[in-house]
C-alpha cells in the first residue's frame, strides 16, 4: 500500500510564511514527480507547483517568485515553502505523487491539509 501524508498546514496572517511536507511511504521503487495542488472555497482543484525526479519544477503563475517546491529522493518526501502568503493562498492543500510500487504504477494523493490567510 502506499500512503501520502501532508504536514505544515495552518493559519496565518497575510505576508507570512508556511513551509508544507508530504511523506511517501510504502513498497515505492520509484517516484518520477511529485506536487502540490489546492482547493479553494467553490474552485476547482489547481496546480501549483511540481518537481520531477530529477529536479525540474514547474509553477501556477499565481505562486512564481513567492513559493518553492523542494524534494528530498532518498526520503520521497516534498515540501512546499511559501512566503508572502496572500488571502487568496487558502485552501486545502493536497499533495500528489506518480509512483511506481510493487502494485504497479499509480497516481496517488494525500488527505489534504488546511492553510487559511487571514488579513
């Protein structure tokens, strides 16, 4: 079985700073990207920021210069820096991994964790 588990979300006020984790864990062989997505309110989920194994990212326009996506291979584990937090960050995060396990490849997701900016 492989699992996806978010840490680090919260509330905060606007312009601050959160730093989020997702751990994967399980019979993984490998994990070719990882990312985050959120939701807001009545939207539809939204990407915002991948990296691929070998380290190339992409990012929402919405978060370019303010988040960074980050991994660590050997810990199949990603985090998600994200500074000058704005009102309209909010939402519930969740993270997403393409991962190759002993029960063959799959797309999987975390439960989601809650970042709220207030003003």
């Amino acid at each position: 079985q492989v699992r996806l588990v978010e840490s680090g979300g919260g509330l905060l006020q606007a312009g601050g700073s959160l730093r989020l984790s997702c751990v994967a864990s399980g019979s993984i062989f490998s994990i070719n990207i990882m990312g985050w997505y959120r939701q807001a309110p009545g939207k539809q989920r939204e990407l915002v920021a991948a990296i691929t194994s070998g380290g190339s990212t992409n990012y929402a326009d919405s978060v370019k210069g303010r988040f960074t996506i980050s991994g660590d291979n050997a810990k199949n584990t990603v985090y998600l820096e994200m500074n000058s937090l704005k009102l309209e960050d909010t939402g519930v995060y969740y993270c997403n991994a393409a991962i190759r396990s002993r029960l063959g490849s799959g797309d999987y997701w975390g439960q989601g964790t809650q970042v709220t900016v207030s003003s």
